[in-house]
C-alpha cells in the first residue's frame, strides 16, 4: 500500500454546488492523497455523486476551488484539461457503457481517441483488462444489453482503466450486486489499486466496502464533510446521520468481522 | 522520458535491455521498438529481459513486455526476466495470466456469398415484415375488445391527441398553406399561356381535396408523429418498461399501442380537413395576389369547380393512413434491440416505411374510386 501521507491529487476547498434554490453541497472542502482509496458515505441523496461529477467538471460550481493533479480547473487550457481527462476513469454509477458496442469495443474506445497504438496492441491490453476485471473472452463479444448487472460493472470499470489513469472515480461500484459478487468487486478493486498504482475516490453505500477496502472515509451529510478518517473516527463522530449510520446494528456486526486476507 | 529499448547479442544469450517511461502514451513508440525484436527469426540462445532502468510502467508497456517474453519462450529455451522492480512485479504477473487463450479463428468469409446471403434475408424480412403488420392490426383488435371495459383509456387517447393533432396543427397550416400557393402560382404561370388561368382554381381545388391534402398531412404525420411514437416505444423497450407492464399484468398493447394509434385516426382526418382548408387558402390567396382574381371569384369558381365527392375521397382515406402509419411506428417501436444505434435505425425505417405504405394505399384507393365512379 502507498504511503498514505503523500500529497493531495485532489484538492476541494470551499466548493459550493446548488440546483436551482436547493444547496447541495455548502462551503466542502475535501483532499484525496496520492495512493490512497478514500470511501465516500453520506445519505441517498446527499450529494456524493453531485460532488464527484462536479470534481470531474460534469457540473458547473457556484463558488471554490478544485484542483486535480495541481492543476485548477477553472484556469485549465482545454489541453491541460484532455490531459487531465486522460489520466482519470470514471465508472458510473449506472455504467454509461456504450450500447452499440461490444464490450471489448467499450474499452478499446478511448485507446483509440487518446493513443497511437497499433490495432492488434489496442486488442490485446483491452482483453487483458477484460481478464483482469474478471472476464471471459466470450463475455468480451456481448453487447451491454446481454450483459448482466455486474458484468456491466465490470466492463464500466475495464473502460475506466483503459488508458492507465491515475485516479479512478467509482460511483457507488457495489451497489447493485449481490453480497459475494460485492465482495469479489472490493477485492478488485484493492488488487487493481496495488498493481497499477491507483488512486481510488469511491461514493459508496456499502459499509463492507468502507471497512474493508478503504483507506480513508469521508462521511458527507448537511452539503459537508462532517467526519474524515478511518473507521474509528467515523464511531467517534458526533453526527447524528454518521453516529446513526456507523453505529447501527449492521455496522457493528460488519466491524467485528475478522479482516479479509490481505489480497 | 523516452522508452528505449537496447538488445546485445552476446554469444551464448540475447540480452534485452528496456528504459525510461513505458506506458501508454509512448504506446506507438514502444511498438515500433518491440516489432523488430518480434519479427526476428527464433535464436537457440536464451534470451535476457532486464527491465532494471524501467522507470514508469503500465499496464500497456507491461504487455509488451509480456509479448517479448512470449516470443522467446515458443522459440527456443525459456527467456528470463531480470532486474524487476518490486512495485512492478504484481502488475507483471497480472498480465502474465492474461491472454493465454488463442483468439477465436473467425472463417473468412466469401465477399459474393455473403451479399447473395443478405439479398436472400432481406426478400425473406419483406414477407415477414407485411405479416408482422398484419399480426399488429390483429393485436389491436383484439386489445380494442378489452378497451371498451376499460375507460381509462379515454384519458390516454385524449392526452395523445393533444400531442399528435392540437400541437401539429400549426406546422401543418403553415405548410399546407404553401404547398396550395406554390400549386397554384405554377398553375397560373404555365395555364396563362393558353389564356386558361381560371381553370388554376379547379387545378387548387380538386388536387387538394382528393389528393395532395391528405398525402402531404399524412406524410408530415409520419415525420412527426410516427418518428415519436418508434423512439418512444423503443426506449421503453431498451428499458425494460415494457417488460415491467407486462409482469403487471398489463397488456402493452392496450396500454401503450392502442391510444396511440387510436389517436393517430382520429388525428389524422381534423388535420387533414384543416390542412387542406389551409391549403385552398394559399391557392386563393395567390391566385389574388399574383393571378389577380378576386377572393369572391375564387370562391364562385371553386364552388363550381369541385363537389363533395372530392372533399370524401380526401377524407377517407385519412383514417387508413393513420392505422398504417400508428402500426408501422409501433411495430417497429418494438424491434428495438438493446442498442442506441438500433434505436435509431428502427426510428428511420419507421418514418421510410410508414411514407413508402401511405403512398401504396393512396394508389390503391385512387384504382378503388376511379371504380366506383367517384
Ligand atoms: N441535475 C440535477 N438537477 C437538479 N437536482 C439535482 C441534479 N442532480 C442531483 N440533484 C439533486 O442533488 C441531490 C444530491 O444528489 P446525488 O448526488 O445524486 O445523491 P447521492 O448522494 O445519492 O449520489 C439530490 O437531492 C438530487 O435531487
Ligand atoms: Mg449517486
């Protein structure tokens, strides 16, 4: 595992996002760390994926700064913002894959705007992420619309990885599955994150996913950032959604599992 | 920094050795590295791959590395791979257990067979296209039976109308009204020559009502509302909407099919009848203009000129056409495979086939009343 403690990537200050007269998110700051998983709860509908697709310039912000990469996006050439696209994946929370192509087509998609690699070399990498994220050559013919609920996933998050980048963004990436399908994503997900280096933001609803997988959580409710740390910081918060949340019967049972195996 | 990629050929091995960024924005560069290695004739020698100077490594320099490796490995002894960074070694191994299958063999398949194959598919879809049709207007039916128990369905009609006549009417007015006064401008243009101008009100009059009227209203329909009608139900499809009415216990066609298209009929004639009033307008309103006959000789002369068997042959044909054009549009609303692409195409075919039948039933009709003597 990286060093946890190395410079931000990411850096959120004082972001304010609101449709219409409704704030969603107030005054937030937020960093991610180089390296790291950081795990984002908050309530349905609080805001996790308004932040996230606000981090990745999908929505325009009222007020603050974002920087990626040292980079501040509101003073970003349209290069430098390419660049930046090129060295982030993103996962959507429904997927997004495109439905007229195949699978293995989806992932070779953005080799083929971003990179001069031969068409046999594009092939061959977006297979081996295909098998890396754990399928078959077969499933590498479907369309999305022969695919099942993870199966989507798993493509989503091949095509997320498909350039190499250097963050990935995923968007509530277990929700939907079934617990050992859940589990096998987190664990994915981690031996994705040690071999190529990764660092990983994650909106998530899934406290096994939080215990888990993830270095650091962020707890959102109110449009803030009410409590930031590991899993012993999120007990220790006196919130009442994140005390509600961590402290429920669920949660105490997930804590007390024993540890997965470190994968 | 630049990947490099250096081999020395010792005597008892070939040594390999790979340096600097090797990731995929270099992709190009360390192809046109690693293609000549690959493409040289297996040595006896064992070879040696140092990546020791690799100083950035992904998943795309790591496969070409892995090819490198599998080169030598099917032509002579086992290669070795030396100096691996730590922090590299598990996405080296990742990749290693990746590919290991041989690719499918896909036939290669006869560029002349294949088009007599396609040819043979489409006359064979023309068949069953007609018939998916029939089956279409038969599901109608008998969804009509079980709508009559059904009010609600008033409600969906209603609200369809308000789509597909009350919100058409303006775009039809305005287009029928010059299509009337561009037929009769070259009516007047071309008649002036054989001082028959006044002869252009029959010409506005009769083609119009029994014709032009109703084809270009029912064409504009198609384009309009039977184009809407495909997405939408092709959406539906892709988002398993119907698949959801249907584990209700709904029937979609009675649901979703039949105020559709049951609205599309009673659209079509209101349209029709305004469109070609419209249409009388702008014939009147340039034959004034342009051919300087006055608005109340117009309207003698059209008194005159045409009967109300023209305005009925206009007229009842309108009905038919909708049922044409709604069944099409959702027939092939319901083609939809799960694709956006799909979606589109089903759309297209939708609007050329509901136009291409309109105009075949408006062949028809003309042989039928021509017999009739109307
Ligand atoms: N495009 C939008 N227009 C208006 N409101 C939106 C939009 N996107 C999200 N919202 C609102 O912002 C709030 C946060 O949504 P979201 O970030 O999607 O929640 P979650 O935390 O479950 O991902 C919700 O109340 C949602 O209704
Ligand atoms: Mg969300």
């Amino acid at each position: 595992m990286a060093a946890p403690d190395r410079e931000p990537v990411i850096r959120v200050r004082d972001l304010v996002v609101g449709f219409g007269d409704r704030v969603v998110l107030d005054h937030l700051s937020l960093d991610v760390r180089r390296g790291e998983i950081l795990g984002v709860v908050g309530a349905s509908g609080g805001g996790k994926s308004v932040l996230l697709r606000t981090i990745i310039g999908l929505i325009p912000k009222r007020q603050g700064k974002i920087e990626v990469f040292g980079i501040d996006l509101d003073a970003a050439t349209p290069d430098e913002t390419r660049a930046i696209g090129r060295r982030c994946g993103i996962l959507f929370q429904q997927g997004a894959l495109f439905s007229s192509l195949t699978a293995l087509q989806n992932v070779q998609y953005p080799m083929r705007e971003f990179l001069e690699a031969s068409e046999e070399l594009m092939t061959d990498v977006a297979l081996a992420k295909l098998e890396m994220v754990g399928l078959t050559r077969e499933d590498a013919e479907k369309f999305p619309s022969e695919l099942s609920g993870g199966m989507t996933k798993r493509v989503a998050l091949a095509r997320a990885l498909a350039l190499d980048p250097e963050i990935v963004f995923l968007d509530e990436p277990t929700s939907g599955l079934d617990p050992i399908s859940a589990e096998d994503f987190d664990s994915l997900i981690r031996t994705l994150q040690q071999t190529l280096g990764l660092t990983v933001y994650m909106n998530t609803h899934d406290l096994h996913t939080l215990n888990s997988v993830c270095d650091r959580i962020a707890a959102l409710a109110d449009g803030k950032v009410v409590a930031l740390g590991d899993m012993e910081a999120m007990h220790a918060c006196e919130h009442p959604w994140v005390h509600e949340y961590f402290g429920g019967k669920r949660a105490r049972a997930v804590a007390h599992e024993p540890e997965p195996a470190a994968t | 920094m630049q990947p490099l990629l250096k081999s020395t050929a010792a005597t008892d091995r070939l040594e390999l050795s790979a340096a600097g960024s090797w990731t995929a924005v270099h992709a190009g560069e360390l192809e046109k590295l690693v293609e000549p290695v690959l493409r040289e004739p297996a040595a006896a020698r064992p070879a040696v791959i140092d990546i020791a100077e690799v100083r950035e490594l992904d998943t795309f320099g790591a496969w070409l590395i892995e090819r490198l490796f599998r080169r030598f490995a099917e032509g002579g002894p086992e290669p070795r791979l030396v100096g691996v960074p730590e922090h590299f070694r598990g996405l080296l191994d990742e990749v290693r257990h990746t590919n290991r299958r041989p690719p499918a063999a896909r036939g290669q398949e006869n560029r002349f067979l294949a088009a007599v194959e396609n040819l043979g598919r489409h006359t064979a879809e023309i068949g069953s296209d007609f018939l998916n049709l029939v089956a279409t207007f038969g599901e109608m039916g008998v969804a009509l039976g079980r709508a009559f128990l059904r009010p609600q369905i008033l409600t969906s009609i209603v609200h369809h109308l308000d789509r597909v006549a009350w919100q058409a009417v303006p775009i039809i007015l305005l287009i029928t009204f010059l299509i009337g006064g561009i037929i009769a401008q070259q009516g007047i243009f071309h008649f002036r020559k054989f001082g028959a101008e006044d002869y252009v009100v029959d010409l506005v009059g009769i083609l119009v009502l029994r014709e032009i009227g109703v084809l270009l209203v029912a064409i504009m329909v198609a384009g309009r509302s039977g184009s809407s009608y495909t997405a939408e139900l092709g959406s539906m499809k892709m988002r398993e909407e119907i698949d959801a009415l249907r584990t209700m216990g709904l029937d979609p066609v009675e649901v979703l099919i039949l105020p559709r298209v049951l609205a599309l009929v009673c659209a079509l004639p209101i349209l029709t009848f305004l469109g070609s009033m419209s249409a009388l307008l702008g014939g009147g309103f340039v034959a004034w203009l342009y051919g300087g006959m006055a608005p109340e000789i117009f309207i003698e002369r059209l008194r005159e000129a045409i009967s109300i068997d023209h305005f009925e042959v206009g007229i009842i044909k309108a009905p038919f056409m909708a049922l044409v054009i709604g069944a099409v549009a959702v027939s092939e609303g319901l083609k939809v495979k799960g694709s956006a692409e799909s979606l589109g195409l089903q759309t297209t075919t939708s609007v050329v086939k509901s136009i291409f039948y309109v105009i075949v039933l408006d062949g028809i009709f003309a042989v039928f009343f021509a017999s009739i003597g109307m």
